[in-house]
C-alpha cells in the first residue's frame, strides 16, 4: 500500500464467501498521517498486482455507502465499523475541516 501503519485495530475476520470458498479475510483499521506514505502504493514491484489506490475523504465514502455506491462488502463493512467507533471522523464540521482520508486496495 505504500504506507508505514502503526498499531492495526482488527474489525472482523470473515469467509469472503461462505459454502464456496475457504479463503477468510482479516479486516482491519489505522490511522496514518501524509508523512507515513513511503511509496505510492500499488502492490509489491514485480508482482503485476494491477493495484490501484483510491485516496477519499471519509465524508464523501460514507456518503457513497449511504447511497449504495460502494458495492464492496469489506470497504462497506469497514465504513461503517469506523462510523461507529470514530463518529467524530463524520461530523459535518470534520467534512471541512482535516477531512480525514480513507484508502481502500
């Protein structure tokens, strides 16, 4: 991802597809500031990944996920993981004010 993370804060561990498949996945969230990016992200070089990293303000996702925009379980789930836990994040003067950002891969 290109970020240095401190701490992580586990949401979920979860089957991406119950019945189907055995591949779980951990969901996880931390904060991080501008100074922590390293590298643009994108996957591992060499790797061809096909990564790319998508920065938002957490205002706008909410708003996207209230809209049914975001169709991706995990980046739903932790939305809304982080609205109940940082309700602060989504106050409508934090829209304007350090807009705090959000990167999904």
């Amino acid at each position: 991802m290109g970020v240095a993370l401190g701490s992580l804060e586990l949401v979920a561990h979860v089957w991406s597809s119950p019945g189907v498949s055995t591949e779980r996945q951990s969901l996880f969230l931390t904060p991080y500031k501008h100074a922590d990016r390293k590298n643009p992200g994108g996957g591992a070089p060499g790797e061809h990944e096909g990564i790319i990293t998508i920065e938002r303000p957490l205002a706008n996702l909410a708003v996207a996920v209230d809209q049914k925009r975001i169709t991706d379980a995990k980046l739903v789930t932790l939305v809304l993981a982080l609205r109940l836990r940082r309700p602060e994040l989504f106050a409508w003067r934090a829209i304007y004010r350090h807009a705090p950002m959000v990167t999904a891969w």
